[in-house]
C-alpha cells in the first residue's frame, strides 16, 4: 500500500524518504498540526522544546487513533520549530525519531519558524497519513 523512495542520485536522507507513493483508492486523512497542548489548551514543557515534540507527537498520535490509523501509517510530516539554531531543530527531530514516526522512514520538512499559533508555542507537526482498510474512527 505504501511505497517509500529514496532516490539513489541524491543525497541519502538520514532518516526520511525523498517520496512517498500510495496506491489510488487508499483513503487519506490529512491531518491540522498538532500542538504542544493538553486536553484543557494549557501549553506542556513552556520554553523547552523536547518537551513540547514529545507533546506534539502524544497529540498526533491520538490525532492519528481518531481516524483509525497510527504513526506507523504517516506519509509525509512538516516539523515546524520556532528558532534559528539547527541544535533546536536537531533536538525536535531527536523526539520524532525517536517516537517511532520516522520508522518507515516517512517524508518529511524540518523548518525553523519565527512564530507559531498559540502564545509560547516551539513545536507543531503537520501530517498526512494512509488509512488501513479496517481503520475506521
């Protein structure tokens, strides 16, 4: 059902794929990002960004159950980190590998951004995944 490509004439990623292919007729579910906020909207870990990932990806992760699929079932992602330095970046990228969802490997954009959405924000992750038949909500 999925395909991951690595390309052989670039560059090898590290931990992602250059493409990912899914065959037509597999449902999708394009998920809104998710963010370093706990069921009441109270921001988990403010000022450290390990610990709004490991937030970010429990969220993702219930995303991902409600539509009857899992990390193991995500295509691509967009890692957005609010800074300039590549050691924060590298220190989300760390959560992520580390939570399983980079394991197919996925494809994936690591960015650092000025700002997000909600007043003290680090870490959102966008996702599209594949649905297995039988995944429902």
């Amino acid at each position: 059902m999925i395909q991951r490509v690595t390309v052989p004439g670039l560059f090898p990623p590290p931990v992602y794929s250059h493409a990912t292919v899914v065959e037509a007729g597999t449902r999708l579910a394009f998920l809104a990002g998710s963010v370093p906020l706990d069921a009441e909207g109270k921001l988990v870990g403010a000022g450290d960004p390990v610990r709004h990932a490991e937030q970010v990806i429990a969220n993702l992760t219930e995303q991902l159950r409600a539509v009857g699929s899992g990390l193991e079932h995500v295509l691509s992602t967009d890692v957005y980190v609010v800074s300039t330095e590549t050691a924060a970046l590298s220190a989300v990228w760390d959560v992520v590998e580390a939570s399983g969802l980079s394991a197919g490997p996925h494809s994936s954009t690591l960015l650092g951004v000025a700002c997000l959405g909600y007043p003290g924000q680090l870490v959102e992750i966008t996702a599209t995944a594949a649905v297995p038949e039988g995944g429902r909500p």
